[in-house]
C-alpha cells in the first residue's frame, strides 16, 4: 500500500453499481448491466488509483451472475496495478468467521482481495482467523471502529466501563496489533471522514485509515486534515457515487479521478504535510 500511495496518491476509489447509478448510465438493472457498469468502472478507475473499494452487496444482489462480475473486477483491477479493498463487512464467530476468511482472504479463492472489511461487533476477538490469515498471505482487514452513517453514533460513542467509548476501544485493540510494525501495520480501521474532530485518538493506530464520506457526503479535504491532523499517511479517503457519477463518459470519469487525486495531493503538499510524506518509508 505504500509503495501505491507513492505512485498513485492514497485516494481509494469505490466501485459501487448502484441501482441509480445503472439507470444514470443507461444500463438495465441485469447481470449485463452490472458488468458492462464495474468493468467500465475498472477500466479507469484501477489504472488511475492506489485502492479500488468494490461494495460486495451490490453485486451479491444478483446472485450467482453478480458474484462472477464481482471476480472479474477483483482480477482486472490487480491486473491494471491498483490494489482490491473489498468491502464485505463480514463479522461472524468461530467456524463461520473461518469461512468468511476462506472466501476473502484465502489465496485459493476467486474473491481472495488484498484487504477486506470486517466488522467487530460480535466481539473484537472474533476477528482473530480473519486477522491470522491476512498476515499469513500478505493482506489486511479495515476494522469498522466509527462509521460514517448517523445510526451508528449511539453504538460507536457508547461508553465502556473503562470510560472509553466503543469505537476508542476497537482503535485501540487494533493499535495494540500494529504496535512495532513498520511503516504501518497491516490491520487498519475504518473512520468516516464526516466524523466529528476529537472523538478519536488515532495516535497510537500504527495502521492504516479507511476514511469513507469524502465526496458525496460531503466531506472534504480540509475535513480530512481537521480529522486526521497533518500527518495523512496511510489514509485512504474513500469516494464511491461522486466519482461515478461522472460515468457513462469514461473520459469524463477519468478526468473526474484525476481532478479529485490533483485536490487530495495538493492538501498533502500543504505546510507540514510534505515532510510527513517524504518521510514515508
């Protein structure tokens, strides 16, 4: 990821088809439509970004036919050089959490990404197969800590006996799994990027930051810098409609990556920000 990030810039790009975004592209809400909509998708977005975020759901929804548009993205972005963050958001226990790491992070698999979501709410414990096999294979996981969508504040911001909240703890447990990793763990979470400054302490994370919201809702680059401070290594703001929104046109769609690339890099060419980035192993 950080040799990417050095070549391509940290914005991770969403491939998310939508059912709107099919009908704004003129497609049929069909297995036709679904792949004819991601690989187009693909074809710009893989070859202009560091990470490409495909969103399980929306090709799940088509049952068989969209699991396999869903591992032709998987193999056609690899193939154009941007790495596969997949956003499955899995979180199970035992045996079924194994399966789900079988099926996502298992070399052997069609869907194996480098990276995926998964979710700690059944226990942060219960990541531990995920957590093992990624670092076995060279992969990672993005841990939901505090998401972006309002419904999860009550939940995340919940406090602990400790007096942390939820979401400080999950940091904190995957801090404790970066810690003396270089030049980042491989164990990173997920913070929207519309969450409000100073609900976090990112400090000790060591690991990388899924940061969704940039772009559609609304959040923006001075957001990220009131969220994450100066040092924006390893983040990875996350932009999936206000990018494809831009599409049937692909040049357009292209034009649209590199203007929000050009905006992200200019934030991290900002006083203070430059140093961290040379320093970036």
């Amino acid at each position: 990821m950080a040799e990417k990030i050095r070549e391509r810039g940290p914005l991770c790009a969403g491939i998310d088809p939508h059912p709107g975004l099919l009908d704004a592209w003129g497609l049929e809400r069909t297995p036709a439509g679904l792949e004819k909509f991601a690989l187009s998708a693909v074809e710009v977005l893989a070859a202009e970004v560091a990470v490409v975020k495909p969103q399980s759901a929306f090709f799940e929804a088509y049952g068989a036919a969209g699991i396999a548009v869903l591992e032709r993205v998987v193999t056609e972005a690899r193939l154009a050089g941007a790495l596969v963050l997949l956003d499955v958001k899995r979180g199970d226990i035992g045996s079924t959490m194994g399966a789900y790491t079988a099926a996502y992070l298992d070399g052997h698999s069609a869907l194996a990404a480098d990276a995926v979501t998964v979710s700690p709410y059944l226990g942060f414990g219960s990541l531990a197969p995920a957590v093992t096999a990624a670092r076995e294979q060279g992969r990672g996981v993005f841990v939901l800590a505090r998401t972006s969508n309002p419904e999860a504040a009550g939940l995340q911001n919940a406090l602990l006996p400790n007096g942390k909240t939820v979401a400080q703890s999950i940091v904190d447990e995957v801090a404790a799994l970066n810690a003396g990793a270089e030049p980042l763990g491989d164990v990173g979470v997920v913070v929207g990027a519309t969450v409000a400054p100073g609900e976090l302490d990112l400090s000790a994370l060591n690991g990388p930051v899924l940061a969704p919201g940039f772009g559609a809702q609304g959040a923006t680059v001075s957001d990220l810098r009131a969220l994450f401070g100066a040092d924006l290594r390893g983040v990875l703001p996350a932009s999936s409609r206000d990018l494809l929104r831009r599409g049937p046109d692909l040049a357009a769609l292209r034009a649209g990556v590199r203007e929000v690339r050009a905006l992200i890099g200019q934030s991290l060419d900002e006083p203070g920000v430059t140093q961290q980035r040379e320093a970036f192993p």
